[in-house]
C-alpha cells in the first residue's frame, strides 16, 4: 500500500469497528472522573505533552474546558491503539515528530499548528495525519457531557418548539443527540 | 411445537365478539373503535408488549450516556442487516425495529423491508405526516384505465378523516389548497425564518406552488390525556408527554379503559380458520412465538391489520380447498400490485444569512409542498405527481471537522449556530403493477415453520420520468430562494425505502380483479375485514396512515351496524 492509499484510510477511522466502544469508554471515564488517570498505550512518554499541548492548541480553554482537561488527548490514545493498523500508526508518529522538532514559546507553537492544519485541509499529502487528530479531538470534546452542555445548548426538554427567537453574541447552537459522524 | 388442545370450556374461554390481528396504526384504532362499540375484542400482537412511558428505554436518557454514544457497533449490526439502513437506526431505535436474522425474507428484486414487531409496531416511529387524499386520487385509476377504480370517493371517506383526526390530534393549518383538503387541527407547529423565506420566495416564483407546515399527528396543545409536543424530537425514543400519536400512547389505553379488550403478544399468526360450511373465518390459529406452543381463538368477525406484507402474508398461508390461491383470493389478485412510493430525491441548499435568527427546540414537524403537477390535466411525460417534504435548520460544530480552523476564537465560533441549511426531498406516486408481487416460498421457512415472504417489486417508466422532474422541480424551487448554493440528490434507494408499501390485497368493485370491497370487507368472506396498506388500490403521494385509520374506522363502524342487525 502506498503512502498515499494509507492516508486515505486514515479517514475512515470512525467507521472503524472499535470506534463505538472507544468512544462509548471514553465519555463513561468523563462522567465517572477517571478521564486523565489513564496510562497512555500509543502515545510515548515524550510525546504526551506534545498531544496534550496540540488538542489544546485545537480547543482551548474559553467559555468550556479545554480539551485535555475533559482527558480528550487520553480520547485519542485509546483511538490510535484500537482503531489504527501499523501503517497508520506510524503515519501519526512520524507527523508527531514535526511537532517535537519546532516547538518553541506559545505563540510559535499556535501559528504552526494553524499552518499544518490549513495545509491538512488544502489536501496536502503530507500533513494529512492531523486532521484525523483534529477531527477526533472534536468529537472527543463536544460530545462528552462537558462539550454538550458548556459548548452547546443542550435542551433535554425545551418546553416548546418556538420558530424563531433572536440569536445574539451569546446564542449558542443546539448540543447534538444522534450522532452521526462523516469524516 | 405443541398443540394445546380446547377443550370443556376452552373454546368459550378463547371466543370473542371480534379478533384484530395486529397492534400497529391501523390495528391501535380498530380495537379502539370495537370496544368502544361495545364488543369484546382480542388484540393480537406478534411481538412484544410495549406500554407507554414504562418501556420507553431511552425517552430521558442523555446523549453521553447512550450506549456507544448512539452509535451501533458492527458487532450488533449483523443482526440488523436490511433495518440498519434506516436513516433512524441508531441505539436508540433499534429496538423497535426487527431483528432481520430473526424474521428473513427473501429479495427476488431488491426491497427494504423495515419492520416493527411489537405492541404499537411501526406508529411508533412513522414519521406522523397526515394529509387527506383529494377526489382525484381516488379517480385517476378508473380516469387513466390503471389498476382497479377505487370503490369509494373522497366524500365516503371524508367524515372518516374528520373522526381520526379529532382523535388523534393533527397540528397544521386549514391552507385551502384542494389537493389536500383542509381537515380538523390544532395550532401548526411555527415556521422558522428560513420556511417563511422559501414560502415568500417559491409562490413568488411559481404562483402554483405553496409551501405549507406540515400537518403532524403530533399535538401542539394537550388533547385527549395526552401532552403536547415540548420540541425534543425525539418521538422515536417513545415520549414521555404522549405527544406523538401510537397505538401506545393512544388506541391502547383508550381500549382498555373500555375493559372490554384481551391484549395478547407474542401471537403469530399462522393462519385463519375457514369454516366453508358457514363460508366465514371462525377464527385464528396462532404461535407463541416464545414457547411456540400452537392455540386457537374465535370470534364473530376478524380485522386483519397486521401491516400490508403480514396481512398478506397470513392471508396466503391460510389457502384452502376453497381458496388453493390464498384464502379470500378468488380474483387471483391477492399477492399483486405491490406499491410503495418513490423519493429519495431532490436539492438541498445552504445560506448564511438570517444570522441574527434562531429557535428554540427542535421541531418534530417538516414544512411539505403538496403536489402541483397534473391536478386538472395531465399535461406531464408522466402521470399523477409528487409532494415534498422538507427540513430547514442551522449548523451545529459537527460543521468544523470538515474546515480548516484551531484554537478559542475557532472553537467559540463552532459553538455558535452555524448557517442555514435546506432540505427537500419529493415523494411521488408508484403505479399498480400486477408483476409487483409478494408470495410464499416454496421451501424455505422461519424459526417458526412459517414460509418466508418472497418479494418482487421494481420501480417502472412513470416513475422514472416523474423522478427527472422531481429533482429539476427542487433545484428551481430553491434556486428562486437565492440561497448560497443548490445541489441535487438522488440515493436511487430500492422499493420498501420509503416505508408506505400499499397493495397485494386491493379495493374494488368487481370481486374478479379485487379482494376487498367498498367497506374493507373481503369479497369472498363477509366476516373478514382488511383495513390496513394492503387495502390499498393506488398510492396517491401523501403519506397513507391518515388514510388507513380512516378506512379502519369506518369499516368498523360499519361492521359493527352489520353485527347489530344480525347480518353479521
């Protein structure tokens, strides 16, 4: 398989088998707290803060927590140990290592991964690997009970449907109930 | 399986005023409408119970607290090989759909069939849209020289759609557009800004066209001890308030209360008993479908509403000496002209402005376009026509996997209602076609000995036709509304998809090419009634149920004057 061919399948990931039960897993460990005391089955120990640092230059912490502190980065691991064959892994690795190499102060380190990110979703080859990991820190976040409810407006009970109300500065959009994912 | 044997007082204890076999939409009303007449009635379901709000699994669940997320895992899907398909089919509504591996079927040609076996069946998760058929659904068969003319006129069926709708409680407005008849509403469920934008913007453009709100058995105000809807939708999970009409939140309960119904599920069907010396059914022999142990019940008069392909189906394995074809199937036409509208077309849109508009809840209901084409001539390449059905909302963060963007002010925007986006999808009208068929096969059977269902039915010219102008009518319609961007669809989805299968027991006039009568009744046998998608003699475009409640009640209502008079 070409290099090429294997970052194609990187984009079926959350068709893969075990996707339902990793995630399923991971918003069980958010509600019961357990989230960040997982030890980390993909991800090397000198790669940790490296991904803890990238889901959270993804999402910070703003009005909701950041994604590392809902444990998303543990999200991740357990998506790459599971759901990933060899070559995939180690398309990610090798991405990862960009990372390690250009670190710098904070500043640096947002305006690169912003460029990688643009380029991921210009459809460049090389940097394709991140938008599997940006695509999963996102559902990671927002469909744990902190990215629903803080990040979304969860209405488990509305009262009534009213056709339209102002939306402001402040109006959040409708939490998702059924997922439906397409990568 | 074992025989229980009826005996001293059994067949007394297992005698009824009437049998209904089948508990879905047709069969909720059917008992409804027989007990509250008086008579002693067994309800006879294939599947499980299901009580309103008790068996309501996942009604209050949050959404992280869904198993897999509502995600089903592919170890779960192979159980589930044709209901999977089903846009609704997640963790949440699996378990009112089939098992396929439990309940095969065999595709001569290509046919979804999603099925519901338990107590409610399929209402409760029909998408409750209900609009009456105009006069001329009910003419073009015998207008055109298709199929057999129906064997009553709108006025026959008018008061029917009257009582079902007072009953169960239809949102929507009384628009005056006489392709669908105004009916008996509460208040329409609101229109956001984008409906009212495309209402404006389509009658502008194309004066014959209207866009209206969809007319939804689903209450805007509290009606009959039942609660209106408070903008979850999330019917298909059973509700909570009862807003959404099933047989489980409605027919059930209003029937017992009669204290005149024998609720009893887990019961197939097998067949029914003729007794050919009186030439009427005496009564039914079923299957537990736990124990398998075999039992018969009796009554005076039977309503088959075990959904088009079952009532068929048990029509068929109850063939006879007198009846080698299937009983009741004198005309040769049971089995045949199998139906089920045609859609999964049209455009969808998207549009960043109204900005500054939102709403609040999400709203059960879609906003529909009734048919505009051949209504006073047939001046298409195609007969009869096609309605829309269509859903306008605002973008969610599900929107930011696919773009480019990191960090707070990206992932704030993400939070925020993203823009607008369009829906329309049509539904057009499927000929009768004797070819299009349903029979037993020959061979192969069901964990339960019963033969499994063969189905053959393929979409013709006239709806390949109709379906170019279907999807050119979407792309004009909102090209006119200036939106951001159109593009078409078609998912090209085979018969069954649409989940409005009609016919193989059909109306008519002439009991040489019909099973039924004008009453539901059956041609050959006075004592049988048929009153649900299997009655069917065309498919018009609306969405049936509304239809078949209305043909059940007054069936009923004319058996039981039947019984009265001692003529039955």
């Amino acid at each position: 398989m070409t290099r090429r061919d294997i970052i194609k399948t990187l984009g079926m990931v959350s068709l893969h088998a075990m996707f339902p039960a990793v995630l399923s897993g991971f918003l069980a460990s958010c509600k019961n707290g357990t989230a960040n005391e997982k030890k980390l089955t993909f991800f090397h120990d000198d790669e940790q803060d490296v991904i803890k640092a990238t889901v959270d230059i993804i999402l910070p912490a703003t009005k909701s927590a950041s994604a590392s502190a809902v444990g998303v980065h543990n999200f991740l691991d357990d998506v790459f140990t599971a759901c990933l064959n060899d070559d995939q892994r180690k398309l990610i690795r090798d991405g990862l290592k960009v990372f390690t190499f250009q670190w710098k102060d904070q500043d640096d380190k947002i305006k690169f991964v912003t460029m990688i990110d643009r380029e991921a979703y210009d459809g460049k080859e090389e940097f394709a690997w991140f938008k599997i990991v940006k695509q999963c820190t996102l559902i990671g976040f927002f469909t744990s009970q902190e990215g629903t409810t803080r990040a979304g407006d969860y209405q488990k009970i509305p009262d009534k449907f009213i056709g339209e109300v102002p939306a402001t500065e402040n109006t959040l959009a409708h939490s998702v109930t059924a997922l439906r994912i397409s990568l | 399986m074992t025989d229980i044997n009826i005996t001293g007082k059994g067949k007394e204890q297992n005698t009824f005023d009437a049998i209904v076999i089948g508990s879905g939409i047709t069969g909720g009303i059917a008992a409804k409408e027989l007990t509250e007449k008086g008579l002693k009635v067994l309800l006879l379901e294939r599947g499980r119970m299901v009580e309103h709000l008790k068996d309501y699994k996942y009604a209050t669940t949050d959404p992280w607290d869904l198993p897999y997320r509502n995600i089903v895992p592919p170890e779960q899907l192979h159980d589930y090989d044709v209901q999977k398909k089903l846009y609704l089919f997640a963790q949440d509504s699996k378990d009112f759909l089939v098992k396929d591996s439990d309940h095969p079927y065999v595709q001569e040609k290509p046919f979804q069939w999603f099925r519901g076996y338990q107590v409610g069946g399929r209402s409760l998760l029909w998408s409750k849209h209900c609009y009456r058929w105009h006069e001329r659904d009910f003419e073009s068969n015998k207008l055109e020289g298709i199929g057999t003319d129906w064997p009553i006129r709108y006025n026959d069926i008018a008061p029917w759609y009257s009582h079902i709708e007072k009953y169960v409680g239809i949102s929507g407005n009384r628009d005056g557009l006489p392709q669908v008849p105004d009916g008996e509403y509460l208040p329409p469920f609101d229109m956001n800004i984008m409906d009212k934008h495309l209402q404006k913007r389509i009658k502008e453009q194309f004066p014959e066209r209207d866009l209206i709100i969809g007319r939804m058995a689903i209450l805007t105000e509290d009606h009959n001890g039942r609660q209106r809807c408070h903008g979850r939708n999330l019917c298909h999970r059973g509700c909570i308030f009862g807003a959404p009409y099933s047989s489980n939140s409605g027919a059930i309960p209003d029937a017992a209360k009669t204290g005149n119904l024998t609720l009893r599920p887990f019961s197939i069907v097998a067949s029914l008993i003729y007794d050919r010396d009186k030439r009427k059914i005496a009564g039914v022999n079923i299957i537990d479908s736990e124990t398998k142990e075999t039992t018969q019940y009796f009554a005076r008069i039977v309503f088959l509403n075990a959904s088009t392909l079952g009532s068929t189906q048990i029509l068929l394995q109850s063939k006879t000496e007198d009846f080698p074809e299937g009983l009741a199937n004198s005309s040769g036409a049971l089995g045949h002209y199998l139906m089920d509208h045609h859609a999964g077309i049209g455009a969808m849109a998207g549009y960043s402005g109204f900005k500054n508009s939102y709403y609040i809840g999400e709203r059960p209901a879609s906003v529909y376009i009734p048919r505009f084409v051949n209504l006073h001539k047939n001046d298409k390449n195609y007969l009869r026509g096609f309605g829309f059905e269509n859903y306008t909302s605002r973008g969610d963060w599900t929107r930011g996997l696919n773009q480019a963007g990191v960090g707070a002010e990206w992932k704030e925007e993400l939070t925020k209602p993203g823009d607008w986006f369009v829906y329309f999808e049509a539904y057009g009208e499927t000929l009768p076609v004797y070819d299009n068929k349903v029979s037993l096969d020959p061979v192969k059977k069901d964990k339960w000995g019963l033969p499994l269902l063969n189905i053959s039915m393929a979409y013709g010219e006239n709806e390949r036709k109709m379906r170019e102008d279907m999807k050119q009518s979407a792309i004009e319609m909102l090209e006119a509304a200036k939106l951001d961007w159109v593009t078409s669809f078609d998912y090209d989805a085979p018969p069954g998809s649409v989940i409005h299968e009609m016919g193989t027991a059909r109306m008519g006039n002439d009991p040489k090419t019909s099973v039924l009568n004008k009453w539901n009744q059956a041609h050959d046998i006075d004592n049988l009634f048929v009153t649900d998608g299997s009655c069917m003699a065309s498919t018009a475009c609306q969405n049936p149920s509304l239809t078949y409640m209305a043909l059940t009640a007054r069936a009923c209502d004319y058996a039981v004057k039947k019984m009265e008079k001692k003529e039955l």
